[in-house]
C-alpha cells in the first residue's frame, strides 16, 4: 500500500439529492436496491427498432439533463443547509458530447443566480468513474484544507446515440436483465440518474449543527492502460485503487463490511472485479458481503459513482445491504459473498464502492458510517 499524509480536515457528506429510475429521492432508491427490484423496462423514449435490446431504467417524463441535475443540486443545498455559498466549487460530472457546454453553462449560470455559487469550476468526462473522480478531489480539497466545502453534481439521461453505441459494440445485455457476477450473464443495461452531494469538513458541519450523513474516508485512483476497453483480467489496477483508498483511510481490509462492486454484468469486467476483491481483501474477501446496485438502477455512465455512493451511504444508514439482483447461479470464477436475498441486515463501520471505466481507470471510494 502507498502511504498518505495525514488529513488536516475529515470531509463528510451533508447534503444528498438524488433522480434515478426507481424515484425522486432517495428513499424509493433505497427501497429498490434493498429488495432488488429492478427499474428496467422497455424504451419507449426513443426507436429501439433493430436493436439487439430494448429494455433500460428510464425516469418518465424526463426533465431537459441540466434541470435534472439543478434539481439534484437544490435537494441536497437544502439538507446542508450552509451558511454561505460564495466559495463553494461545483464539480460536474457530464458525458462528453456536442451538448456537455452548453449543460455546464447553464447549470453554472443557474446555481450561480440560485444559490449564490461562483459556476462549475471543474467538469468531468471520465467515462464511468467521472463522478467517483470529482467526489475524490472533493475529498481531497477539503481533507487538504484548501475548501470547507465543496459541491459533486452528476447526470446522465439515456439517448439514442449513447444506446446504439453500446448495442453496436455488444455490451448491452441481450436478455433484457443486467445479471453482475451471475453464470449466464450477457451485459449491462444503461440506466438515467442525476446525483449531487455535498461534502464538508466534519469540524464545519458539526459546529453549524448540519447533519452528517456519512464520511468519506478514504478514496483511491489507479490506470492499467491494459486495453481501450477491456478490463486487466488480474484486477491489479482496481486493487491498487481500493488498496489505496485503504491505505489513505488507516483502515484494515477486514474492517470493511460491505462493498458496493461496479459490477456492470460484462462476463469479462465482473469476473476481472472478482479478481481486484480477491486481491485487495484476501481471506477476508469470503466474509465480505457483496452487491452491485447497477443490477437494479442500470448503469448511469458518468452518474454512476455518484448514485452508487448514495446507496451505500444509505446501506449505512438503515444497516440493509442492497440486492445483487438478477441471480441465476454462481460463476466459478468469481467466488464472492453476494447478497442474493435481502435485504440483508447488517452495520458495517466502512463500506467500499468501486467504479471502472474504459480505458482502465479505476476509482474506490471508502465510506465510513457517521
């Protein structure tokens, strides 16, 4: 493990918004993932004629993206509660295409009349750990120091482009059920969401009296350049991620008690997450409960980071553990404790969600129950 210097500050996470396919907030999220209930359904928002699939998890009635993530935005400023907002920075998480300017642009100019926030600082493009990126800089500027506090938004609404692409390269499931880690399992399935968070220095928060809804504890990033695409098959890289977020936290593997996995339902990312778990927890990788949320939201490509660190923090919140929903039977070579029937009840201190993205960036985020 590398080391880390001490933090001057504790960041913690104070303010929650959350879209996704299963509601608005994020109890009806909470309620989904913890008896597995998937979101998808057949896409009517667009033609899926020719498709090999035709099935994702789609918020009706979509709002335009940006008023989706200023909505997120609002929802979790107003469970803060700040004091002030003119020194807050704003990380945006956005799919790059032709529309990510003028999405940035306007959820800057609006927050900037709303809230009295100085505009998107920084937006993030990263593919699948887009927003798993911004949350650990977050971490990482108030830990340092350098900001009390700082505010993560993310958002992705499916289309027609971003559907085809993944359809074409055959990466959507062809039965219509994102099965992570499961025999039987022939990909994954795209999923809406916009997800925002605010994360402060715990010393802040707490003499403001806001509320503490989970500490982020430790975050790591890690690159195996092994391919444009296709994850390392040793999970090296990501267990130098999750190894780091470890490291940076003081934490024992064996005192993490639930992992949120990536877990997209791709036959060469999951067994290749498998693999990363194995390596980065040991023994205790057989006692470690764990569960891949996308299996019930779909997989939300730059929001996906973000909505998965709302479910865990959730998952410490109410102590159930989310389903791995679409089950048919074990793979031989993933060996893990899933959760399969639930929700299992359970109070880990810290839980890990993980996060991969083509070409071969990783990002793990710890999180510690307040």
């Amino acid at each position: 493990m590398s080391s880390h210097a001490p933090p001057r500050a504790r960041p913690v996470v104070t303010g929650l918004g959350v879209r996704s396919a299963c509601g608005h907030g994020i109890d009806p999220l909470a309620a989904a993932v913890g008896l597995g209930t998937p979101a998808f359904d057949t896409v009517t928002r667009f033609d899926t004629g020719g498709r090999r699939t035709h099935r994702a998890a789609l918020l009706p009635d979509p709002p335009q993206l940006a008023d989706a993530v200023l909505d997120v935005i609002d929802e979790a400023w107003r469970q803060a509660d700040p004091e002030d907002a003119d020194t807050t920075p704003l990380l945006l998480a956005l799919h790059s295409d032709l529309n990510t300017r003028a999405v940035a642009d306007r959820v800057g100019e609006a927050t900037s009349t709303r809230r009295g926030l100085g505009g998107v600082t920084r937006v993030y493009t990263g593919a699948c750990v887009a927003s798993g990126t911004a949350v650990a800089d977050a971490a990482a500027l108030v830990s340092a120091g350098h900001r009390s506090r700082v505010l993560v938004a993310a958002g992705h609404l499916v289309g027609p482009g971003v559907f085809a692409a993944f359809d074409a390269g055959r990466a959507l499931a062809r039965d219509g059920s994102l099965r992570p880690f499961s025999a039987g399992r022939t990909g994954t399935l795209l999923g809406d969401a916009a997800v925002a968070v605010v994360i402060e220095d715990e010393a802040a928060a707490e003499r403001r009296g806001a509320p503490v809804l989970a500490r982020i504890a430790g975050w790591g990033r890690s690159g195996d350049a092994h391919h444009v695409c296709r994850p390392a098959p040793d999970g090296r890289a990501l267990a130098l991620a999750a190894e780091s977020a470890l490291a940076r936290a003081g934490v024992a593997p064996e005192e993490v008690g639930y992992v949120n996995a990536g877990g997209t339902g791709s036959p060469l990312a999951d067994r290749a997450e498998a693999a990363a778990l194995h390596r980065a927890f040991g023994r205790h990788t057989g006692r470690l409960p764990v569960s891949s949320s996308k299996s019930v939201h779909g997989h939300a490509l730059e929001a996906s980071a973000l909505l998965e660190l709302a479910v865990t923090i959730s998952a410490l919140s109410s102590g159930l553990l989310p389903v791995n929903a679409g089950w048919l039977g074990p793979d031989p070579d993933c060996g893990l404790d899933l959760v399969l029937e639930g929700p299992r009840e359970a109070h880990p201190r810290y839980a890990l969600s993980l996060n991969s993205a083509f070409g071969g960036a990783n990002t793990a985020l710890l999180v510690a129950a307040p």
